[in-house]
C-alpha cells in the first residue's frame, strides 16, 4: 500500500511537471510569435536609384529609421521597375519624384495605383542640358544645331527610362535636333563630362540640381526658351498604398522632411566620399542631429 501511494505521488509531480512544461513551450512560441509580427512589421524597403542625390538620401533615411528601431532595406533599382515594384507592394516607398515635368509620365501612368506626396523635400531642383562654360558660343539650346561638329551630334546621357532621360528625347522632337542621345549610366555620363572638362572639349549632357558635379567642374545650364526641361522642379516622394495605414509615423516624418542647398550639398558630399554610403550618411545625421529631429518629432 505505502509503495502505491508513492507511485502515485510520484506520477502527480510527472504531471505537474509536464503541464508546466506544456506551459511554458506555448507561452515562449506566443511570445516568438509576438515578437517576430513586431520585426515584420517594424521591416521597410525603399528604392535606392544610382544617382548621387538619391544614393545619399536614401541612405540617409536609413540611417534616422534604423536610429528609431526600423530595419531598412534599400532596394537598387532604376526608374521604371521602382515605379512598377511600389504598384505591385514590393517596396514601400521612393524618395525621389521630380515634379511637375520629369517624372510627370510616371504620375500620369501610375496616379491610381501609387500614392504620390503632395508634400516636398526640396523646392529648387532644376533639369536641362549642360555645357562646360569655356563653350562661349553655346548658351542655348537653339544654338545646338549651329555647332553640332562640335559636340560630333551627340547628348551624353545616362538612364535609359529616367524621366529626364524622356525630357530630353523631347527636347530634341521640339527643337528639331540633329542629335542621337546616347544613354550609358550616370557615373559613365560624368566620366565622359570629366574627361572633356580636362581636355576643354565640347560635351553636352542632361543634368540636374542639386548635384555635386556642379561644385567640381564649370557647367552651365542651356536656355530652353519652349521650356521643354520646365522651371523650378520640386522634389517629392512616393509610397506604396496602403503605407500611411501600416506606417503613419513615418509618413508623417517623410511629409516633415525638407532640405535647403547646403545641407543636401553637403550630404552628398559625405556620401561620395566616405569609403560605404552608410558611413557618410551616418556622419551627416551625427552633426546635422538637431535637424533630422525635426522631421522625426
């Protein structure tokens, strides 16, 4: 009898134990559960496009999101698969829209489906073609075709797809250009115009401000008296629907962002020439702190 009732007792402390266990599993798979849907949704992916004012900015972002707990993906792509991945929800946002004429197309073809801020991050950007100023006799882009030998009847381009890219196409329909734009990519277009800059050779590109090349070499924007490339272009940015409902505090902080010509002057200089983005764009942040949080307050 006295070795049936330990039996029992020990088959009640087996039970107690395993219940607990049981327990204790399901609340550290609640607790996994809970912790992996706060990851998720803390989780963001922007579209980072290989131009020297986008590179900077969006590593800029990620350094202040990454500072508020965010884990950022910065996804390289060009124009046109960033519009189509932000349609499909692939990304959450583009930091970079140039309004109202460069990438009016993509405003047009995806208005529906995109959420495109009416708010702006900088308000002085300016698009068209350039020349190196020792080019004395070419100050507007009418004079082109008079001095196309010079320039062998080529624009020195750089994405194929940009908006500005599509602009200029434009410019030649509407100034009846003899000229072929020859697409590459941005670092091959300000390869080229350093080469010639050296050399006081003819080049002419499509640019835009705000950019670094403009603090290193001489250029100068052409007259566009059809005002083809527009006036003062006004830089926005662009969300996936659905965004302000999953993220309002970052939206909120990416309508707060604005940017005047020396600090985006300087951001991308750190950018440039730190060995990693990342690594300027921290240093940036670093001493530009008081700003960046009054975008994120």
């Amino acid at each position: 009898m006295k070795e049936k009732k330990e039996l029992r007792f020990i088959l009640a402390i087996l039970m107690v134990a395993l219940l607990t266990a049981c327990g204790s599993a399901n609340e550290t798979n609640s607790d996994q559960e809970d912790t992996d849907s706060g990851e998720s949704d803390q989780a963001l992916a922007i579209g980072q496009i290989n131009w020297a004012e986008n590179i900077a900015v969006t590593n800029m972002w990620k350094v202040i999101l990454e500072d508020k707990g965010y884990d950022v993906k910065l996804n390289n792509l060009n124009m046109g698969s960033t519009m189509k991945a932000l349609e499909n929800s692939d990304l959450d946002a583009s930091l970079e829209i140039w309004l109202p004429v460069q990438d009016a197309n993509y405003l047009e073809k995806y208005q529906d489906t995109i959420n495109f801020s009416d708010a702006t991050w900088y308000d002085k950007a300016k698009v068209g073609l350039v020349v190196p100023t020792y080019l004395k006799e070419v100050n507007s882009i009418e004079d082109l075709n008079k001095h196309k030998e010079l320039f062998n009847s080529e624009i020195v381009g750089f994405d194929p797809g940009a908006g500005t890219m599509e602009v200029t196409e434009q410019s030649i329909k509407d100034y009846d250009l003899n000229f072929e734009l020859l697409p590459s990519s941005e670092s091959a277009m300000l390869a080229e115009i350093g080469e010639a800059v050296k050399r006081e050779e003819p080049i002419v590109a499509p640019l835009w401000s705000p950019h670094w090349v403009f603090s290193k070499y001489d250029l100068k924007f052409l007259k566009d008296p059809q005002n083809t490339f527009g006036g003062v272009e006004k830089i926005h940015h662009a969300t996936r629907k659905g965004f302000e409902e999953d993220y309002p505090e970052v939206s909120e902080w990416f309508k707060n962002w604005k940017m005047d010509d020396q600090q985006i002057g300087e951001l991308i200089d750190y950018v440039e020439n730190s060995e990693e983005p990342l690594d300027g764009a921290e240093k940036w942040v670093e001493e530009n702190q008081d700003l960046a949080d009054e975008w994120v307050k």
